[in-house]
C-alpha cells in the first residue's frame, strides 16, 4: 500500500478577537487569547490548516495495479439524526483487463487520482481516460498492449516485437519503466531481501557492539566468577543464576553467623534469643535471613543470606546454645543497589563508579541468583558458621582497582573524573 499527501501551506488570516475563551490554532500550539480585553483588537497569526481527503491510500494487487484509492476522508451514515457509522471517500476504483484497459462500467475515478495500471501515471488528455500511460522512457497504449514507440533496448532482446510489453507476460511481469519485463513478484522478493539483508545486517551489527561492550566490561575482572555473571546479564534474558558449591566459595564472603555482621542482624538473633529456656528449642522463624557481604569484585556485594534451622539451648546454661540447619545466599545482579553506610558492606569508590557505568552501557537484563543449599552449624562459642572455616574473605576487586593501589595518585585523579561524568 502506497500513501500519498497533499501538502496544505501555510495561510495568512485576520482574526477579530472577542472576550469569548475562543480557542485559535497558531503555528502549532492552541493558544487561549480569551485573556484579550478589547473587542476591537485585530490580531494578524500564521496558522496550518487540516483538509480532509488530500492524502491517498492505494490499495493494490499482486502487479502493483491500484485496484481502489480511498482518501482520509471518511462518510458519516446518520440515521434519525443519529450516527450509525461511516464509510471509505472512494477516490478511484479500477479493474483491468490483463494489459491494462480498463474495463466498461466497472470503473470510477476522481479527477484529483491520475494513476492506475502498475501504479503509472495516466495521460488522460492524449487518447481519454485511462487509454494511455507514462512509463518514462515510454508512453503505453493498453487498449492495444503495446508502446506506441520502439523499445531502446530492442538489440538486447531480438525474439521480441520492439512494441512489446512486459515481455507479452502481463499476469506475472510488468514493465517497469519501459525498458523490459520484470517479474513483479521476483521485484518484491528482491525488495523484501534488500530489507531483510539490511536487518539482518543491522543486527549483526548491534550483535558486534554488544559483544564489544561485554568483552570490555569483563577485561577488567581477573577472576572468572563476575565474568560469568556478565555473560549471564547480557545473554541469559534474566533467566535465575544457580551458585555451584565451588562458585559459592569463590564469591569469598565475610565469614557470618546467626548474630550476623551488622547491627540490625544482631539486635534481631538477641530479640529471639531472649525468651529461650534452659533446654528449649527455638526454630528460626519463616524466611529468617541475615545480610553478607562478598569481597570478591563483581559477584554478590551485598547479599541476603536465607536461614532454616533450629537452635538448642543448654540444659543449664541459658547462654549456651548450639545451632543446626542449612544457608543459601540470595542476591539481585543488576545494577540498581543503593549506598550504605555499614563500614562492612560499603563498596569502594571505583566500584560505585563502575556500577554507574554498566548501569548505562551494559545491555542485558537483570537477573536473580541462588546458591545450592548448604548444611551449617554454630555454637555459641563460634564467631561463625562452620562453613566458613578455612574460607578467607580475601577476594579481588579487579584488575583496575587492585592497580589502582600500586597507583594512588592516578586512582584519585580516575575516580574525581568518573564522579564528575568525564
């Protein structure tokens, strides 16, 4: 379907004003000029007025022959005073016999619509309507189906009469500009490849600049673990990421048990612990869960830690007690965490820096991570679950920040120049 519009220029118009909140279309904008006090004010305004029925939609067949135009223009059917609906403003209507004539009674059209036949423009003034057509390099008789001149390739194609159109073939080719046939459906299927090549050119293309923008925000990584994450974010369409045992470890979290390692955490264990009785068992509410803390650069940061279990008190010692059940880590990888002031859990700087940045660059969705359940215990003489033994929390930042430290001056001068969006 081809659309085609009149352009309407701009008028000139004088417009008396009067105290009436009249409302005047001026360049663009609706502007109430009922503020105007003086009836006799004459105001002199620019203003584009909207015509219904100039722009034209084609509708056409399989050769490009505009069968029906219908404008934007659309007939009211009132009933009683009553608007039951509306109809198209047929501006032409057309069939044709296979090269082009257009059939006795079963035509119409507007003295505004001059094409038709392959979407080429009539030249009713030479032989009447519709009898003969402008191809360009030729003029086209479709009563006779032929050029009314001799085909300027005509040495190219010496099996054909020189008057020939579309290669005497007007069901499947046209002609399109008066030259030679052109199979209309293998036009289009050229056409439809020509888009389809340049989308899917254009998607190789922003395939490449992803790829390009995920391979430089994992460069600066060095352990394997955030780079995993990365591809995760770019390719995984948000879909739950699962830490393995040996993935779990690698995130080198800040050892923490049932007391937790911040002030919120430990104020709720002491709420809970507070009404225990020598030899009673406490089972840890639903979704109990503690914060941690990641020290490995672009892994968790600040996690949630989910608890079940149950905690035995001491026969005779109320202060004595020894815990038993299973952690799992929670987290949301996507950027969006806010700043705190846990000396504990704060990220550094460059980190902030670079979350601001993938925040912006990075494509890819958001996604959630899990942990594998794992088993724990803790006595009350533990700082930590079990679990933790043995596991440092010395994990590495990346590659930049972990040089930025043999590199102090230059580390303030990066850092002062990504706060202020350098």
């Amino acid at each position: 379907m081809r659309i085609l519009e009149k352009d309407v220029d701009t008028e000139s118009k004088n417009h008396s004003c009067s105290n009436n909140n009249e409302i005047v279309f001026i360049t663009g904008e609706y502007t109430n000029i009922d503020s105007l006090k003086d009836s006799s004010l004459v105001i002199h305004y620019n203003y584009k007025t909207l015509i219904r029925g100039y722009k034209h939609y084609e509708l056409s067949n399989h050769l490009g022959n505009v069968l029906v135009v219908i404008s934007d223009k659309r007939i009211t059917l009132c009933s009683s005073s009553v608007v039951s609906g509306y109809e198209a403003d047929v501006v032409s209507a057309s069939d044709f016999y296979p090269f082009g004539m257009l059939m006795s009674g079963r035509s119409y059209s507007s003295p505004v619509y001059r094409y038709g036949f392959n979407g080429k423009e009539r030249t009713d003034e030479i032989n009447g309507e519709g009898n003969v057509y402008d191809y360009g390099y030729r003029i086209y008789n479709p009563c006779i189906g032929k050029f009314l001149s001799v085909d300027p390739l005509i040495q190219s194609y010496p099996w054909y009469t020189p008057y020939q159109f579309a290669g005497n073939k007007p069901i499947w080719a046209v002609d399109l500009d008066g030259l030679e046939e052109t199979g209309y459906t293998m036009y289009l299927e050229r056409q439809y490849s020509t888009v389809q090549g340049a989308i899917k050119q254009n998607e190789a293309n922003r395939a490449m600049a992803k790829a390009v923008t995920v391979a430089l925000f994992k460069s600066v990584f060095s352990e394997q673990l955030p780079k995993n994450f990365i591809d995760h974010y770019a390719y995984g369409n948000g879909k739950q990421y699962t830490l393995n045992k040996s993935e779990a470890v690698d995130i080198r979290s800040i050892p923490t048990g049932l007391k937790g390692i911040v002030d919120t955490d430990k104020e709720k264990f002491n709420k809970l612990i507070s009404v225990a009785k020598k030899g009673s068992t406490i089972t840890l509410p639903e979704g109990y869960s503690i914060q941690g803390g990641a020290t490995t650069g672009g892994t968790l940061g600040r996690f949630t830690t989910s608890l079940t279990g149950k905690i035995t008190i001491d026969k005779k010692d109320v202060t004595k007690w020894t815990f038993e059940g299973t952690m799992q880590f929670n987290d949301i990888w996507d950027f969006k965490t806010n700043f705190v002031t846990n000396k504990d859990l704060q990220r550094s700087e460059w980190g902030d820096i670079q979350t601001k940045l993938a925040d912006k660059y990075l494509p890819g969705q958001g996604f959630n991570i899990t942990s594998e359940v794992m088993q724990v215990k803790q006595t009350s003489f533990d700082a930590s679950f079990d679990w933790y033994n043995g596991k440092a929390a010395d994990g590495k930042q990346n590659e930049i920040s972990n040089d930025m430290k043999d590199h102090p001056q230059e580390a303030k001068e990066a850092i002062k120049k990504g706060k202020s969006g350098g």
